[in-house]
C-alpha cells in the first residue's frame, strides 16, 4: 500500500459477534423457535492510573429456528452490544468490545445480523453480518474476561474485524461444512465479501507544494475479499484442535477523476477534477492455532496458541508517524491456558499472552517515539463460577509494551461479574 496515502474508512455496516451462553426459548412451535441468549458483564478497572467501572463485552441476541423441508433448517440471528455501565466509555482494553467508526460511543449498536440455512449433507450457508471464517482459528485464544483479542489479526484496524471480514465480518456470504471420522473431524470455511466500506483518501503535495488529492466519494473502496478457514480436531486425549486461515481484501485506490486542491490558502480551491491515479493494494492476515484440552473453563487444562503474520490491517495511535499513514504491516501471537476444578468446575486459574510486533521497514523508520510498534502484555485471573449462569472473575494485565502502543494499553487490575441470560 502507498503509505503516503492519508486514509479513513467509513463503514457500511455495523457490528456482530457470536455468545456464549446459554439459549433461553421465547416461543416454540412445530413451525418456529424463537430465543434469546447473550450476558451482562461489567468490572471495576484500574489502569493509567485510575480507578473506573467500566462495561464489558455485554450483548444480548434474538434468533429464529425455522425447519424447512429435507432437513433444511434456516433462520437468522441478531445481536446488539450494550453499554450499559458508561455510554461514552473511551477505553477498550479488549478486541472483542470493538465497534465500527461513529459507533463507538453509542449504548446499543449492532453486532451480528445474518441469515442462515443448514444442512447435514451440504452444510450451513449464511449471509449477513456474522462472524468470519477466520475467527474458525483464532477464536481459541480469545477468552479472557477483561482483556485479549489484541494481537491474532481478527479485530484489525481498531474495529470489529468488519471491513476487512477477519471478525465479525461486514456483508458476508459464508460457507461451513464439517466431516466427522473415528479418529476426530475436519472442517472448512469460505467466506466472500464485496464493497463494504469506502476509503476516504488524501495525498499530500501530489502535483507540487501546496496540492492535495481528493478521492471522489465511491471510487476508492474496500474492494472484493476472500477468507478461508481449515480446521482438524483430533480425538487426542481431551481433544487436539490444529487450524490454518487466510483472509485478503482489495483496498481499491483508484480513480479517473481525482480531485485536486490548491492548499495554500486557508481554503482549498478545487483547480482539477480528471486526475488520474492507481495505489491499489491489499490487506490480509493469516493465522495458524491449535489448542489442548476440551474447552476454554471446561474440567482440567485447556492451552491454546495462535500465531498470525498480517498486512495493512494494523493501525498505530495517531500523531505516531510523520510523513505517511499508520497502517502497518504486523505479526504476532496470543496465547490462553486455563485449569478448571471443583464441585461444578466452579474453579478456575487462567493466563496468557498477547504480543503484536510491527514487521515493516517503511512504517518503522517513520515512527517518532521509537524504531518499531510493540504491544506486549501478559495475562493472570482467577474466575468462580457461582452457578450455570453467573461469574465472578480477578484478572491482571501486565503490560511491556514500547512507547508506541503504550500510548493505548497499559498494565490493570479488574474485578467483575458476568451475569449470562
């Protein structure tokens, strides 16, 4: 990507994610099941020095099951977070509290909004908000109460993972299929996405001093995208998960009717409106994770990793560079290790990692506080499952990050409560 190239995005679409509690039915009949499931979560946090209530990743989400003929069983979710505790809360110290630009203040905004039909022999099609292939993978580390989700490439560019479909992908068509043998089962995923957000882009000093470029509105865009995900787990003592996933999207900067401003006024003036230009590049990650165990808080030990290389999906605090964008190519790792025990597995220690290192001569020697991006943190807690629905946690973080993104993150204490519907 021509790193010279100031960029913005705007969204299309809002925001999804998937819940892990438990659904409760709202109506039932031999046409339709309606229900509902999600949580409320929030903690007392402090970090940068403060001490704060602050809201979790709280949401709540209706689905309907309608079977149709030959097995066929088709419907649609919806899903919506709530910030419950603090509508204008800046902080988010977790991937999975993300939310799409103009969205981030707002105390109910959209999650996960897609339609579904499955099949035992042709598997589940989906289309809509929802999350990607590529959370197939790096799911498995993306468990931690308060904070994580930060370094495996899914909630790139400081949203959701929506334009560029790694998360909880915008306009997607989806397809899952599972095989199941003696020794374990295989799946597959593939996910198509086209146009779900603009590039706002502007080129300094482009045809002299004092110029600037103006893409017109539609012609630079988030262009078609493709993601895939394969997964095996085998039947290895408590289960062995190893999966492999790979998203690109075409950044489509081009156009033949650039705007062009003179700049050396306090105004611009519009001097051109032909000129001609292609910087059209793409953004992509790809990650590899496997895990241990039967599940993340499930009787015994769970440990799970994920690696993960990306291009053009990271972005640096703004005012960090001079001279060109903070897009960054990146590569890091997470890491989640949990051991569950007691009456109810109503016991639980839990840690891990997350480290995101920028991987990018031309980014680098750009950055004013240091020669490179590192975010590095590292993750203790302690969780007391009170009962089937309800959770009370202890989590620290540890944070080693540079100046860079220490302008962002910083080292915490919390303690909250996670109440599932």
């Amino acid at each position: 990507m021509n790193k010279k190239l100031h960029t913005r995005f705007l969204a299309a679409a809002g925001i999804a994610a998937a819940s892990g509690a438990g659904a409760v039915p709202i109506y039932q009949s031999n046409q339709v099941t309606l229900y509902m499931e999600g949580w409320f979560s929030a903690h007392m946090v402090n970090t940068f020095g403060d001490t704060a209530m602050q809201n979790g990743a709280s949401r709540i989400r209706f689905g309907l099951n309608v079977p149709a003929y030959d097995l066929w069983d088709t419907g649609f979710n919806v899903e919506w977070g709530v910030r419950a505790i603090n509508s204008a809360q800046t902080l988010v110290i977790q991937g999975d509290q993300q939310a799409m630009p103009g969205e981030e203040l707002q105390s109910l905004y959209l999650r996960q909004g897609h339609a579904f039909a499955k099949h035992p022999t042709w598997g589940e099609f989906s289309a809509g908000k929802q999350w990607g292939v590529y959370y197939e993978v790096t799911y498995i580390t993306d468990w931690y109460n308060v904070s994580g989700g930060l370094a495996s490439g899914t909630y790139g560019l400081d949203t959701d993972g929506g334009p560029a479909g790694t998360g909880r992908a915008d306009s997607a068509l989806a397809w899952r299929k599972t095989w199941k043998f003696d020794a374990g089962e295989f799946k597959i995923g593939l996910q198509s996405a086209a146009h779900v957000a603009d590039l706002d882009i502007m080129v300094d000093d482009i045809v002299g001093p004092d110029t600037l470029l103006v893409c017109p509105p539609g012609d630079c865009e988030y262009g078609l995208s493709h993601g895939i995900a394969l997964v095996y787990t085998a039947n290895v003592g408590d289960g062995l998960f190893i999966g492999a996933t790979y998203n690109r999207v075409k950044l489509d900067i081009a156009s033949q009717d650039g705007l062009i401003f003179d700049t050396s006024d306090v105004e611009p003036v519009l001097i051109r409106d032909d000129y001609a230009f292609n910087a059209s590049s793409n953004d992509w990650a790809t990650a590899l994770g496997m895990y241990y165990g039967k599940e993340a808080f499930a009787k015994g030990f769970y440990g799970a990793v994920v690696f993960q290389r990306s291009q053009n999906n990271q972005l640096a605090p703004a005012g960090s560079v001079e001279g060109i964008t903070n897009f960054f190519n990146a590569r890091g790792s997470e890491s989640f290790l949990s051991y569950t025990w007691g009456t109810d597995n109503c016991y639980s220690f839990y840690g891990g990692h997350n480290y995101l290192v920028s991987d990018d001569p031309e980014f680098d020697a750009a950055l004013i506080l240091a020669d490179r991006y590192r975010l590095e943190q590292y993750y203790l807690g302690f969780q007391y499952r009170w009962n089937e629905r309800v959770r009370i946690y202890f989590e620290n973080g540890f944070d080693g990050s540079n100046a860079v993104a220490a302008q962002e993150f910083d080292s915490f204490n919390a303690i909250g409560i996670r109440i599932d519907i």
